[in-house]
C-alpha cells in the first residue's frame, strides 16, 4: 500500500487496448481471474452490484489471466451481466509476475493518483465494499 501501483496496457473486449494511466483519476477495483476458477466466477456475480452502486466514482477492471482473448470475450459474451471493463493478461503475463498473482481471484484497490491502497483487498464476498467505501472516503 501507498506505492505505485505496475502499470500496463492490455487488450480490452472489444480489442481495443486499455492502459492503467487512462484509469487515472478515480479508484481502481482491479480483478484478476480465469474462466476455469469456479471461485472467481462467483465472485464475478457479486461485483455488478457494486459496479451499479458505485460506477459513478470507481472504476471496475477485470482481468483475465486467459492465454487467448477469444477465450474470455465469448465466455462474458454469455454474461450480459459482466458490463464492466474487461482486459486480457494473455499476451502480456508480466502483468501478473508485477501484481505477484498467486491465486485467483485476487482483489486490488488503487487510488485515484495510481497508488496501491490495499493489497489484497477482499473479495466482493467478504469485505470489497467495505474497502472500497473507506477508499472514497478519503
């Protein structure tokens, strides 16, 4: 906490890539997940709660630790629920060495200025909303 957080730029969904320093600006909620870890995909479920409830003043960054980008896009292509951003780590796996990804899901919280402010953060089961509210607080 309080360091910068790695930057990156990875491709998005729709193909388009997507840098960290565009986020900049307003708070971070940084997943990391694969479409194989049934515990991520739970805690997938629980995030368009919070991304309605807070979409206004954070930003909500999933991403996929897939190798292939066509793997992700046509599995949140059957969940019409998942309208957040979503990036592909794929070509990219130093994105995952530089947030030392152990396990999945992991959760992470970014300040507006790029800062880590927790890491790990909890899961949208057990605390995310918590650390995020004590985030925009600040």
């Amino acid at each position: 906490p309080g360091s910068t957080a790695p930057g990156f730029t990875l491709t998005g969904r729709d193909g388009k890539e997507v840098s960290l320093k565009d986020l900049k600006g307003k708070p971070v909620v940084l997943s990391f997940w694969t479409t194989y870890c049934e515990g991520c995909l739970s805690e997938m479920d629980l995030i368009r709660p919070l991304y309605d409830k807070y979409k206004d003043n954070a930003r909500f960054v999933s991403v996929s630790a897939d190798k292939y980008l066509s793997k992700m896009v046509r599995f949140i292509d059957m969940k019409k629920e998942y309208v957040w951003t979503f990036l592909n780590a794929g070509e990219h796996p130093e994105v995952l060495k530089d947030y030392d990804v152990r396990s999945y899901p992991l959760f992470v919280l970014i300040d507006g200025d790029g800062r880590i402010n927790k890491y790990p953060a909890g899961q949208p089961s057990n605390g995310l909303e918590a650390d995020l509210q004590k985030l925009l607080e600040k």
